[in-house]
C-alpha cells in the first residue's frame, strides 16, 4: 500500500509548514490534489494519514482531497474531453494520438496551521 508512503511524505511536509517561533501550532487541515491517474485511493490515504499523525502536530488534522479528472486532447483533430472509461481515443475522429492534460496529479496545495495556544485561552 503506497498510500502509508505519500501519507508520511505529507506529514513531513505539513510538520514543516509549521512555524518555529509558534510551539504550539498545529495543522488543522491539508488540502490536496489527486488526480485519477496518479494510483491513490483517497479513502486509504486519508486512513493512513490519521494513523502516521497520531501524536504529532498534525493529530487530528483533516486532509481535504479534491480529485482531478482525466482529461485529454486529440493531437490531431484538437478535440478534448474528460476521459470516464479506460479508452485513450479520440471521440471525435478515433485517432490515438492523445496527449493527457490532467489526471496525473499529487499536489499539496495549501496547508492550514493554527496557534494551538488560541483554544487554550479561549
């Protein structure tokens, strides 16, 4: 299961987000983008993210998955689509000269910190 390897990846990352001068800061939230060729179930990664941060800044955080459709351009008519089955042709002419736009990403795109010592006071 790769997804306990992205995961700690993500949580070395985000642990690193987390300013020095701010002891008591902790990771609320972090927000991804999966694409649907990149080979991650989200529901294993969001699982294996809350086990890996257990006892750490990033316990309880949530990781916000938003995930990014296939999509393609014909390279030689120009067509494009969302790709919903596993067929890279053309749906305009057939041809199979197809060049993949989105699908593939991993990205982290925003990692939501908060000084844990606010809820302490109040």
């Amino acid at each position: 299961m790769h997804e306990m390897g992205l995961a700690l990846e993500i949580l070395e990352i985000a642990r690193a987000s987390i300013p020095a001068d701010l002891p008591s800061a902790r990771v609320a939230r972090v927000n991804l983008r999966v694409g649907k060729l990149a080979a991650v179930v989200p529901e294993s990664l969001r699982f294996c993210f809350e086990i890996a941060a257990r006892e750490t800044p990033l316990a309880g955080a949530e990781l916000a998955i938003e995930e990014i459709p296939v999509s393609a351009r014909c390279r030689a008519c120009g067509e494009r689509w969302t790709v919903t089955e596993p067929v890279f042709l053309c749906r305009a002419c057939g041809g199979g000269a197809v060049e993949i736009l989105s699908g593939r990403e991993l990205d982290i795109v925003s990692i939501e910190v908060f000084d844990g010592s606010e809820g302490e006071n109040g």
